[in-house]
C-alpha cells in the first residue's frame, strides 16, 4: 500500500507536472508546474489538519465530522470500515495522494492565465467543499452514495471516477468559463513547446495509475490483480481509438493523440477497474479514446471555451463514461460487492442482470456534477474578492514564469 502510495504521488510530479508543462508555451512551463508541486504541499497539510476527517470521519450522509481534526485517533491500528488489514495512517496518506491530484488535475483547464495566489486559495477551498464532502458521500461511511457502508444511492466508483474526475473535469470547465479565453485566443497558434515532456509525463501517468486503481483494493489479492488488467486494457484500447479517430478524420495519427487517447482510457477505467472483466475495460477504453476525441476536438471548437489542456474534455468526459459504463459492465464474478441477508451474492451491474444500477450511476454522476459546478462558481467568486484569479494582460503575453515567480525554465543562452 505504501508502495501504492508513493506511486499515485508520482503521478502529480513529476506525472502531471510534466505532462501539462510540455503542453503549454515554454513561457508559462515553471507556472504550471509549481502549481502541482505547491498543491503537493499544501493540500497535505490541509488534509492532516481537516481534509481527512472530512472525507473519512463519522458525521452526515454528505459530509463528515471533525472526530479526525489534525489526525486525532490515526494510527497504527486498523480501522475496520475501510481497511481491516492495514494500518489506518496507511490508508489515511493513501487517500491523501487522491486529494493531492485532484485540484492539480483542474490547472490543466486554467493554464497560462490564473495566478498562483488565486490557484493556491481557490483549490484549498475547493478541496474541503467540494472534494471532501464528494469523497465523503461515496467512499465515507454513511455516505449518500457509498456502495457498501450504508449509502441510499449505492454508486459504483471503485477508484475515483466520479470523486477524482467528474469533479475535477466539471470544475476545470467552470474556471476556463470564469476566466475566459487566454489572450490571443484561438486566433493565435499557441501549440505545445515541448511534446518530449508531455510524452514522459504521460508514460509516469499510466506507470503510476496502477497504484491508482489496483491500490485501491487495499490489499494484494485477486482484485487488486484485476483492477491493474482492467487498466492497462482500458489504456491501450483508449489509445488506439483516439488514434484511429486522429487518422479518419486528420489523415494521420499524431504523438500528442496518443498520449490523450491514453489518459482518456485511464480516466474511464478509474471507476470500473475493480468491477469488470478485461474485454469490457477495453471496450469501456474505446468509448473515452473517442468520446473525448469528440469532446476536445469538435465539442470544445463549437462551444467556443478555452479549456487550455483539455482538462474537461478529457478528465470530465472521460469520468461521466466511464462512471455510466461502470453501471453497464459491473459483475459479481469480479467484485461480489452486493449480499443479501443470507450473505450470498447479487447482481452487480446490467450485465449481471441489474439494470437499476444504471440509475444509481447517474444518480451519483449527476450529484459529482452539480456539486462541482455550483461549488466551483461559488468559490470563485469568493477567491475573486479576496487575491484575484486573472492575470493581467501584460502578464500573459510575458508569460507567467517570469511575471508570477522571476523565473525561465530553460537558460539558452552561452
């Protein structure tokens, strides 16, 4: 689990950082990455002072209490609701590596164009009200839609599909809108400066999603196996629809293609991975490579928003098919995760022979929407009036690595 751990870490930085670096111009390269880095920081010492008993405490069916505050009562021993073979401080920094990613997952959307003032107090807020209480409601005990430990609306999400990306993806839309476009755009070409860096941080990105997914079995057996399958499947079949969908439409696939198409996969397969057989996770793999094809390409160009790096198209598309296929191709032959009073095993998804989780899908995608979209709005707003969100015009065509921190991330001259 540790090992698990310190790879969902990874997947922020130098994963993230990298991948999103090389796909903004070479000005704005330091800005974006110590955005990922400092929410690193940031977000741990929030979780350690409050996120954590937010999410995991005892409290409501929408949010949790404060019985956790500054880690009070996690340890060494156990915590039997959630995993029974593992320290809780185990499982606590495990989860801890979720919500690092999250709000990082949102600067994809706001690139080039939002201080870092405004990224660091909006996405510590957006952390405690939107991350935790969703997190809460899905994975805490009691939850509204918790699965397994009470929850009226039981939603499938195995490794984050609507906690991690529907709300992420939501909320990166909301920003791009709240920001507006960047200056130039789309009129001026603003292409990404270094693929090379992209391409490594996507290669981190699938390594590290294993400790995503198959970690969140908490514990090594037969369903951590599967989820890890169910992912690499999903990835590559992810790729080679977004690629084939490149080819028909542009007459030849590119790198960045496939670098998406990948991610796109990884995205849709979070919340199905410790439900679904191999076959059903590429298929689930090829709707995201391209559905959020579509979206980034076609949807984005219609609607007219500047999502920079396709935070929306890719992470919340992706989380929304990927959390509604989950209700489709769920079966008890992987994850018996449903008893009767008997304790013998029910139907998991349609394909079991339970249409009505279906509903219960898009009962819990629908609330990660709303939640993220109203929630987002709010705080904005908010952290608006407080440091300010925009960066000035004068700032944007000077680029944010020197005007924000007095700094370039590469020294080319001899």
């Amino acid at each position: 689990m540790l090992v698990s751990a310190a790879l969902v870490l990874m997947m922020t930085g130098p994963g993230l950082a990298l991948f999103y670096g090389g796909l903004v111009r070479q000005k704005n390269t330091l800005a974006i990455m110590i955005q990922s880095f400092a929410l690193m920081a940031f977000i741990t010492v929030l979780w350690a002072v409050v996120g954590y008993s937010l999410c995991f405490g005892e409290g409501t069916p929408i949010i949790g209490g404060f019985g956790h505050v500054l880690l009070r009562g996690v340890g060494v021993d156990p915590n039997a609701d959630y995993a029974a073979t593992i320290p809780q401080l185990t499982f606590m920094v495990y989860q801890l590596m979720f919500a690092i990613i999250t709000p990082a997952l949102i600067t994809g959307a706001t690139a080039e164009r939002m201080t870092f003032s405004g990224t660091v107090v909006f996405m510590a807020l957006w952390s405690l009200c939107v991350y935790a209480p969703l997190a809460h409601m899905v994975w805490g005990k009691g939850g509204l839609l918790n699965a397994t430990l009470g929850g009226r609306f039981p939603t499938l999400d195995f490794a984050g599909g609507t906690v991690v990306h529907i709300t992420s993806g939501v909320s990166a839309l909301v920003c791009a809108l709240y920001l507006g476009k960047r200056t130039g755009y789309p009129k001026e070409p603003m292409p990404p400066h270094s693929l090379v860096l992209s391409f490594i941080g996507a290669c981190l990105l699938w390594v590290g999603w294993f400790g995503f997914n198959a970690g969140s079995a908490l514990a090594s057996n037969g369903l951590a196996t599967s989820a890890f399958v169910a992912t690499h499947f999903a990835a590559a079949s992810a790729t080679i629809g977004w690629l084939a969908a490149e080819w028909t439409t542009r007459g030849r696939p590119s790198a960045l293609g496939a670098i998406s198409g990948a991610v796109a996969g990884l995205v849709a397969i979070t919340p199905a991975s410790g439900f679904v057989a191999p076959v059903p996770a590429m298929i689930i793999g090829l709707a995201a490579g391209t559905g959020c094809f579509v979206m980034v390409t076609i949807a984005k160009g219609r609607f007219g928003y500047d999502d920079a790096l396709d935070a929306f198209g890719v992470h919340g598309a992706g989380g929304t098919i990927g959390a509604l296929l989950t209700g489709v191709f769920a079966t008890q032959r992987v994850n018996p995760i449903f008893h009767d009073s008997q304790g013998r095993s029910l139907p998991v998804g349609w394909v079991d022979g339970n249409p009505s989780q279906i509903g219960y899908q898009l009962v819990g995608i629908a609330t990660a929407w709303i939640f993220a979209l109203v929630g987002s709005i709010v705080l904005l707003k908010i952290t608006d009036l407080v440091v300010g969100v925009r960066a000035s015009e004068e700032q944007e065509i000077e680029g944010l690595d020197l005007t924000e921190h007095g700094e370039e991330a590469y020294n080319l001259e001899m």
